[in-house]
C-alpha cells in the first residue's frame, strides 16, 4: 500500500485577532474559530492530488492533541483522507514531543511521504518537520511550493530567502508546505457526512511507549508594544516634507 | 555561569550572510558570552574570515568538506551536532536556511528548539513572538538543557568589525553525511536591488498595484529612494513579483529605517512582518484599511496618482542637493 502520512493542527483561525489573557498565561481561545492550520491544509490538498494522480493508494492524516481536535481531523476526512489518528493529549506537547510521536506512527503506518505544513500559525515554531526527519534519518524537502514525484525519489521546488531552490530527495521523505503549494479544495457538504463513517482511530500517548519532556517552561504571555499614534498627510509633497522632517530621507 | 554560544555561519558566494552579525548581537547579549562561529562549507577560507572580523567572535571553526558545497540541511546537521557537545548555546538566523537546518541539529542533540528569540532576559530565558506576533512569549530552558535557538534577525543590530580579528581553526567531524539528498539549483541572486533583509529602506507593493507592470511604478519610486523592494503575500501569488519579495509572518521580516507600504490593506500575517520598522508610511485609497492603524505616517489616496508625483518630487530633491 503506497500510503501518505499528512500532519494536522488544531489553532485558532487565520482570520482571527487572538487576545492574549490578562493574567499572563496565555492567549484566549474561549469561543475563537478553530481550524487546520492553513499549512497543514495545503499538505493534505497536496497529499490528496498525488492520489488522485494514482501515485499513492491512502491519504492518512495524524493529530497529536486533544479530544476536540477530532473536529479537525473529520474536517480533513471530510476533504477526502482515508483514514484519521488522534494521539491524545491534553497538555500541549514540544515539537520534539510531537516529532518522536509522529516517529511511532510512521514506523506503524511505513508512508513512503510525510507531508506536515511548515510552520503553526499560532506558536509560529517551524520545528516539527526537520525534527521528525531527523528521527527518521530521511531527508527532508521544507518549505515546498512544488512536489513532483519521480520513481523513487522526488523533485522539490523550496521558497527560500534567494528565491527557489530545487533539491532531489529519495524516498520516504519529510516535505513541508510553503503557501503557494496548491490551493485547498473546499468542504463539500455530503462529505461531510460521509466523513462521519471514515475510521478516527485514538491512540495514548502511553499506547506509543512516550512520555512528552516539558523541558521549555512558558513563563508569561504579553501583548506586543503598541506603536503611538502616526499622523495623516494629504499629498505626496507632505509625504516628503514629513519624511525629512523624521529624518528618514 | 559563562555561556559558550556556537553560531551556525549562513553564507552562499563566499559571503556571509548579514543575518550572522545580528545572531552575534544576540550571543553577545547572553552572560559571559565566548562565542564560536561554524563555517561548513566546501572551501571555507573566505567566509572564515569575514566571520572572524565579526566584533566578540573568539573563534571562527572551519570545517571544509565537499558535501558542504550546498547548505543542505540532513548534511549540515550531523557535523553540526558533533561540534555542539562543548556549548551551551547553538545558535543560527530565523532564516529559511536556520528553520530548516537548526531544528534537525536539536532533534540530534535529543533537545528543544527555541525560535526566532527577539530579547535575551538571561541564559535559560528568551522572549519570542507567537501568533504572528500578536502575543509576545516569555520561555525558559530547563537547566541541563543544551539550548538550539533560531535568533529574529529583526530584533538585533549587527555588530560591528573588530579591532583585531579572530583565530581560524580547521577542524573536520567523523559524522556520517548522508547521500540521499541532492542539490539540483538555486535561483541566481539578484543582485540589482538591496537585500531586503538588511536594507535600511524598503518600499512594498500590495494587490492594489493590479499588475506585474505596474510594479514599475514602484521600482521606479525605489530607485530614488535607494530602497528595496517587497510584496504582500496577493502580490507574489497574484506573481506581480518574485517570492522572495513576500514580507509577513511567512514571508521575510524586516526591520528597516522606513517602510513605504503601497496598495497594502494590512492584514495580521503582514503586520508580523514590519513591526520593528522605524517608520512606517502607508498610502491607500481605503482610509479605514487597517495599515493605517500601524503607519507613522499615512497618506488616503489612489497610488498610481501618488507614486509618479512620489518619483518626480524625490528627483527633483536629489536634483537640488546635487
Ligand atoms: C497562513 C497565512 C499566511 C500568510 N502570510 C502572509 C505573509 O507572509 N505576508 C503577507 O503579506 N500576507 C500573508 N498572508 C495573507 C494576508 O492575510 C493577506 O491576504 C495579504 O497580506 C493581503 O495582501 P494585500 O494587502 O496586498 O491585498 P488586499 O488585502 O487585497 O489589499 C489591497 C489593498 O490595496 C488598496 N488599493 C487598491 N487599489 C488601490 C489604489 N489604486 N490606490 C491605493 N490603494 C489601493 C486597497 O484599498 C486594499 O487595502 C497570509 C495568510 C495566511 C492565511
């Protein structure tokens, strides 16, 4: 079974203004749309295609959180993976964490490609691909905006600072997904419900022999600065005089 | 207790990268800092020693190997590894070369990451942006813990070159390097405009340019103000311009002196991008765009009347200061 292994995260959505709590502790998610982290979409779409190209035969989607991030994986089911794994946890775990947990399951499930997204839009870590690629000792494609499989190897586009990159890794291999990958499919409605009868297996931690390491502590949460309040102009000629008046020109 | 802090040296060309002078900036801040620079690289004499001008570098660790011709990162990582034992810290850029290298070097090490630390608050402790720096994060290492961290380049003023500089030793791994990656290419740098990740003026384009031509407009605006070009993120996928262009939260932050945005609404992922510009001008039609909300300066207005008068006011000033 040709099998592709495809990361989901729960976070707040990308069109949210999230709030960080008074007392310090975190941000406020009480009543906040959740969703899959855009990143993680595009590695399911891109997951999605090469089956329907027929170079794979399953789509499995995997979530390290908690009971809730069901919601999530049922939307991915939904979208049109075959089957879903929680591995639950309530506590939120280190990316570490997550990469030895996604180890396990990619040692049960043999994928010949992991595809996660490159980064989590809430804690913005960009860790667990190279992490999990590590582990595996595979070679890792991240940052991907072209993924085009060859026998035994693919062809990766990567966005990097200079521009593009284009790296040839054997198979099985991690990818991380950069924005302009594809674009995600939306949910159609009897997918939906369909998605109901695809399989959602929920795995422990303990099940997997891993005990998570909280090994960075978060001591605080803050608002950023605010910038005090800019001035308006009315035509370019302003913009000048105010631009030398800051001394910036 | 001292810190003895490894940089990881990005660098293409035979250059280093700029980024490297604002990670020094950053090891420096650390107690008791002795720092180390890593230069992997196929010949590694010339960016040795320009990492070895670097003021505070003790030492610059050069270790050449042909598989180090290409910054690939399941390479780079196990030498990288094998020199870490004797640091506590190992440090390199939130650059897309430190996101793709730096974590599979602390995935070796069996340790955490911390990315992208803004503040040092002491050895163990980093403040860090999350959510698209809508919340700034306070982290702390547990003791015992060798710390791999990817340093904003944004939050850190390069240092500068030293009096005297610092020793270069060859030094090679026994690290296995694994072959099962190859390097096919790399777009070639552009080396007509200012980089944007260091420049000291950056004027960005957003959808309300409307066309990859109309971009010109733009440059043309650039060129009088020695400044770099960006994008929104609808600009590059729209394919005005380049990707590398994108400025955000998954694009390049920047921190320069003056950021022009231009035909920009605002949007959170972009924000995330230039909030630690000095002074940000913003120039919209849409007077309630949220850019107005952040900008020093803003300007309600239709661009392509702004930005021809913009170049033509700019000439006329270079004009008299001949
Ligand atoms: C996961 C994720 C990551 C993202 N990462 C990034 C990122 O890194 N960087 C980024 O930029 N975005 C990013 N985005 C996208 C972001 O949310 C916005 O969609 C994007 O920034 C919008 O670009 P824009 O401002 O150019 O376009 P729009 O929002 O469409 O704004 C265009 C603006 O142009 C103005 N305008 C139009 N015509 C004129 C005219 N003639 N004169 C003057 N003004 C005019 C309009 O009033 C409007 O405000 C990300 C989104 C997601 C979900």
């Amino acid at each position: 079974m040709k099998r592709i292994l495809v990361g989901i995260k729960r976070v707040a959505d990308s069109s949210t203004r999230v709030r960080v709590k008074p007392d310090g502790s975190g941000v406020a998610l009480d009543g906040v749309k959740m969703s899959i982290n855009p990143f993680d979409e595009i590695a399911l779409e891109e997951a999605l295609r090469i089956k329907e190209r027929g170079a794979a035969d399953e789509v499995v989607v995997a979530s390290v959180g908690a009971a809730d991030w069901q919601q999530q994986l049922r939307t991915a089911l939904a979208m049109g993976a075959d089957r879903a794994l929680l591995v639950q946890s309530d506590a939120p775990l280190e990316s570490l964490d997550v990469a030895r947990i996604l180890l396990q399951l990619v040692k049960r499930e043999q994928p010949f490609a992991v595809i996660l997204g490159k980064q989590a839009i809430d804690d913005d870590n960009s860790q667990t691909g190279p992490m999990l690629a590590a582990l595996w000792e595979r070679p890792q494609a991240t940052f991907a905006s072209k993924i085009e499989l060859r026998e035994g190897t693919a062809v990766v586009t990567r966005e990097v600072d200079a521009g593009l990159e284009v790296l040839e890794v054997e198979l099985p291999a991690v990818f991380t997904t950069d924005l302009r990958l594809n674009e995600p499919r939306y949910v159609k409605l009897p997918n939906i419900l369909q998605a109901k009868k695809k399989p959602l297996e929920v795995l422990t931690l303990a099940s997997l022999g891993i005990g998570p390491r909280a090994r960075v502590k978060l001591v605080r949460v803050e608002p950023p600065p605010v910038r005090s309040k800019g001035i308006a102009v009315k035509t370019a000629a302003e913009l000048v005089e105010a631009l030398q008046k800051r001394g910036v020109i | 207790m001292s810190s003895k802090v490894l940089i990881v040296a990005e660098h293409a060309d035979g250059r280093l990268n700029p980024a490297i002078a604002k990670c020094m900036r950053c090891a420096r801040t650390l107690p008791d800092a002795q720092v180390s620079v890593a230069v992997l690289a196929a010949d590694g004499g010339a960016v040795a020693a320009q990492a070895a001008a670097l003021e505070g570098v003790a030492e610059v660790l050069r270790v050449d190997h042909p598989a180090n011709a290409h910054p690939i990162a399941s390479i780079l990582a196990p030498q990288v590894a094998q020199l870490a034992p004797p640091f506590t810290h190992v440090l390199g850029p939130t650059t897309t070369f430190g996101k793709d290298l730096m974590p599979r070097v602390a995935a070796l090490l069996d340790v955490p990451q911390i990315s992208d630390i803004m503040a040092v608050v002491n050895a163990r402790c980093f403040r860090r942006p999350i959510y698209a720096a809508n919340a700034i994060a306070t982290v702390e290492v547990a003791a015992d813990t060798k710390i791999v961290a990817t340093v904003r380049t944004a939050s850190f003023e390069a240092v500068a070159a030293a009096a005297t500089p610092a020793a270069v030793r060859a030094v090679s791994t026994t690290a296995q390097l694994p072959t099962y990656t190859r390097f096919v290419s790399v777009s070639a740098p552009h080396a007509d405009r200012p980089d944007l990740q260091s420049a000291r003026r950056i004027i960005s384009g957003g959808r309300g340019l409307g066309s990859a031509d109309n971009f010109a407009l733009l440059y043309r605006v650039a060129d009088k103000l020695g400044a770099a070009v960006g994008a929104s993120r609808a600009a590059v996928d729209a394919g005005y311009v380049r990707n590398e262009l994108q400025v955000g939260q998954t694009g390049k932050i920047v921190a320069p002196e003056l950021y022009i945005a231009v035909g920009i609404s605002g949007a959170i992922q972009h924000l995330t991008g230039i909030k630690d510009a000095r002074t940000i001008v913003a120039i919209n039609k849409d007077g309630e765009a949220p850019i107005f909300e952040v900008a020093d300066i803003g300007l309600v207005g239709d661009l392509f009347e702004i930005l021809p008068e913009l170049e033509r006011l700019l000439a006329a000033r270079q004009a008299r200061a001949q």
